[in-house]
C-alpha cells in the first residue's frame, strides 16, 4: 500500500541508521544501481545528449568520486545551462574527493553567477576556492585527525555550455574525444585534457622551473618519477603537507614529512584549462580516472564506444579494463571478480568512466538532473553499514565555530548525524537529488554553537530548514515542505488513499528521543 521511497524515508525510525535498502542487480533509483563492487548508471539524458557513468572499487574505501550536473551552471535560473561533469581520483583516502564532490561544482557556480557567465578564468577560481575550503578543514582537524593532512584528489572537469567544451584538470585523470576523421567514417581518439604527472617530461620540467633552488623536487625511486619522491602527481586538491609548511611536522606520520622547510608550495591546485570549439563530427567525450587508462589505450576506448550500444557502454568500458587487469595477471576475469575490496586494489585501482554524448539520437531534456557516482539514499554509506564510521563526512559546528551567515539567499538543511528525526528530512533531501540546492550543516548536538539557538532557529533542535529567509522546523513537516517546493522524485505514493494511509503512518512514528 506505501510506496519504497516512503518506506526509505521513514526506516530510521525503527530501524539503525546506515543499514542500507536492497542493492543487488535488480534494485534501481534515479542515483543507478549496485552490484557488488560495481555502481552503473547505464543511461541517462543530459541537455544536449546521452551520458552513461559506472564505478569499480577496489580499495578499502572507494577514494574516486564522480558527478554529472545537467543545468543552470549558475545560482540563478536565468543563468547559462551546461553539463557539468567531474571526475575525482582521491589518493591517500576518501575525504578530500568526496569533498571536492560536494563543493566544486557549487563553487563554481558561484562564480559563474558573479561573473554572469562560464570562463576558464571562473573554473580556475572554483577550484581555488574549493583547495581553501579544503585546507580550511584540514586546519581545523589536524590535531586530532593528522591523517587528513596527506589525502588529496586529482580533479578532471568537463563543461558543455553554448557550443563549447571547457576542460579542466589538476592531476592524472584524461579526457578523450571520439570523432569522425575521414570520408569512411572511423573514429580517431583525441586527447584533450593535458596531465600533471612527474612521469611526463614536460612536467618534471616545469617543476623544476618552479623550484630552481631544489635539486630534489623530482626524484626518481623505485623507477618511478615522483615529486620529493613521494607522490607522482604534480597538481591537486588537497596534500596539505606539500602546500602548507605548517602541516609538514608532527603529528603526521615521517613517510609524508620533507626533510627541510619549504617557503612556496611544492604543489598546485589550479587547473590546466582547455577550451574546444564543439563540431558536429565530434561525437561522444569519455571522462575517466587513470585506473581505466592503465589498461586502455585512448584509441581502444573510443572503439569500444563506437561499437557498443550507448545504453551501458561505461559500464563495458569498465569491464573491458577488467579483463586487461586480469589478462595481465595471468587468471581469468571471473576469478578477478571474487576478490575482495583492498586486496583487489594489488590487480586494479579504483575505475571511474563517464561516456557523454553531444549529439542526442532521440531527444534531449531541460529538466535539470543531478546524478553523484555511488550516491545511493544513504550518501555515506554507498556499500553496507560496516563503512559508516569509517568515512569522513561534512564536519559538525559546535560552540567554537563560526556561525553561518543566515539568511543570506543560501537554502540549508540543520541537521545532526545521531537524530532520527534529522535522518529522515536528509534522506528526503537527498532522494530528490537536491545535494547541490540544499546544503547540509551538521551540527554538534552535545556541546552546540549558541548563535544556532540565537540565529538560526529559536527552538534549537534540528533538523531546520532555511528557505527563502525563513526557518522551518519539525521533520514530517520539512518532508512534506521539501517535497512541494522542491524539483525531484515524488517522496509520496501516488493516489488520494495511499497518501492518506502514508500521512497516517508517519504520524505515529515515534522515533528515539532527540540527544
């Protein structure tokens, strides 16, 4: 009688929050679907075309992050509308790739609304200020969590907007053209994202035109280039122990400390940018993470696009890389398959594709969409509930933060981690794909900031919603409200009885009591 999606919503009322829905191969939502190790979204419409996305991990924790954002590319509807496509390879955990997954695109936005309009100069600034946020955090955990000093996350970005292609990139991840090159119709390759990797000449180069006085900014260990011989990649966001001199020391862990003091970071967070004039013989754009391009080559993965139907092609390219990793090993694709998370990272890294075609077969949509790769209704626990305490998430503001600046045509949701009633308002966030409209704010219920109280909403419980200068409180009553004013799935069944029988059900929910 009540649908899934409602049932979703309400669970952690009677049930611990983080145990997922169903993922095998048949269940599905508007975020893809879950096979084992596998997140697949074949298909999917974007402004001007088709796209299909899928994700393999392989580490402990998945450390690649991926979104597609079809849409206003600025804070305001009247705004150009773009695909917006990004690709985050972490290195050294989780963190600062889901950060970057949550704050770029928003900051880039924001600048395009300043600057009324997209620009190299706009995507290089989206990056820089997503970096600050970054060290921002790093700064404040760094007692207690050093580690978080040493994890970092190569960003590639993809922009369509009004004919052009915006491409940019800090670290080893590619983006590859698939075009018609002559009368008889065959695809060529065409790389157009340039890379930062110490393996590459120019980039060693340019390193050492950066840092004439350093003799060891490359080195070469074990047969591999790495920048002070440590990491390969020249360009990121995130590694505050190679951009900041104060995270170069205790407590971080020796293997990550440089030996002397540096006074000019040693690595950069802005972006290589390209610009591409779009064609019509330009046919698709494959956005990938360097665990594809391990074992593919550019050329082998615009064939295999080419003679693939659209619908699921990212998830063949991935099984393509697959079948090369286990080639490689000398055993069989399906014994590759039954090993674990972690040890499968000595076969494979983390692979993420986006295929996205720019010419559309059947028809295009302008209604806005928002797909996040491995996003399922509990955004941080993609794989099972044994991973919930160990990733990072939005940190909490306590009585020693900042207050937020209320009312400032910002739209937030106020909730706490550990309180049922905030879950499921979360999750009704979070169904409706509203991750980039309604940003999340966490807050410390055990030791809370006053200004919450003062500011932000008088009864000082959570969850609150901030919408239009206003704060609404109160969780059944923020579903409802989400649901109405916001674009998205319908959180509610459909029909006047089955509704009726929903709003009695949530009515009589008892959750745990508030902390």
């Amino acid at each position: 009688m009540v649908s899934t999606t409602f049932r979703r919503i309400v669970s952690p009322c009677w049930r611990p929050f983080g145990i997922g829905e169903d993922s095998s191969p048949g269940s599905d939502d508007a975020n893809g679907r879950l096979d084992g190790l596998l997140w697949y979204k074949d298909s999917g419409n974007h402004i001007t075309g088709e796209f299909s996305m899928a994700v393999v991990q392989a580490n402990n924790l998945l450390e690649d992050h991926s979104q597609l954002e079809s849409g206003p590319i600025s804070l305001h509807d009247s705004g150009p509308e773009a695909t917006f496509v990004g690709v985050y390879d972490g290195h050294g955990g989780p963190e600062a790739a889901r950060f970057v997954n949550d704050r770029l695109f928003y900051n880039i936005k924001r600048y395009t609304s300043e600057q009324r309009g997209i620009s190299p100069d706009v995507i290089t600034r989206g990056f820089v200020a997503t970096e600050e946020e970054f060290l921002g955090l790093v700064q404040e955990q760094w007692k207690n969590k050093p580690q978080i000093a040493s994890v970092g996350a190569c960003c590639l970005v993809g922009i369509v907007c009004n004919g052009l292609l915006y491409v940019a990139n800090a670290g080893d991840s590619r983006v590859v053209l698939g075009k018609v090159s002559n009368p008889f119709k065959e695809l060529k390759a065409v790389q157009l994202s340039t890379e930062h990797n110490a393996s590459i000449e120019s980039v060693r180069e340019e390193l050492r035109l950066l840092h004439p006085d350093d003799p060891n900014i490359v080195v070469l260990k074990h047969k591999v280039w790495r920048v002070k011989g440590i990491i390969q990649v020249s360009r990121s966001i995130g590694d505050a122990y190679l951009k900041r001199a104060e995270f170069n020391q205790e407590p971080l862990l020796p293997k990550f400390r440089v030996p002397e003091r540096f006074e000019k970071p040693i690595m950069r967070a802005e972006p290589t940018i390209t610009v591409h004039k779009i064609h019509p013989e330009d046919q698709f754009l494959i956005f990938a993470s360097d665990g594809l391009w391990e074992h593919l080559s550019n050329q082998e993965a615009v064939d295999i696009v080419n003679s693939c139907p659209r619908n699921g092609v990212a998830r063949k390219l991935v099984k393509a890389a697959l079948q090369e990793a286990a080639k490689k090993r000398e055993m069989r694709y399906s014994d590759l398959e039954k090993i674990e998370r972690g040890i499968r990272r000595h076969f494979h890294d983390d692979i993420t594709v986006i295929v996205v075609f720019l010419h559309a077969t059947n028809f295009a949509t302008r209604t806005p969409i928002s797909v996040k790769g491995v996003e399922t209704i509990f955004p941080e626990n993609p794989f099972g509930a044994e991973k919930v305490k160990a990733v990072s998430r939005v940190p909490e503001l306590d009585s020693s933060s900042e207050p937020v600046q209320v009312f400032d045509g910002s739209t937030r949701l106020y909730i706490s981690y550990t309180c049922p009633f905030a879950q499921r308002a979360w999750i009704a966030r979070n169904y409706k794909g509203l991750q980039n409209k309604i940003e999340l704010v966490p807050i410390d219920l055990k030791n809370r900031p006053a200004w919450y109280k003062e500011k932000v909403y008088s009864a000082n419980k959570v969850p609150a919603l901030e919408h239009n200068n206003r704060v609404l409180g109160e969780s059944l009553d923020l579903i409802k409200y989400i649901d109405t004013n916001f674009e998205g799935p319908s959180l509610t069944p459909d029909g006047l009885e089955k509704q009726v029988v929903a709003d009695e059900l949530l009515s009589t929910l008892t959750p745990s009591p508030r902390l």
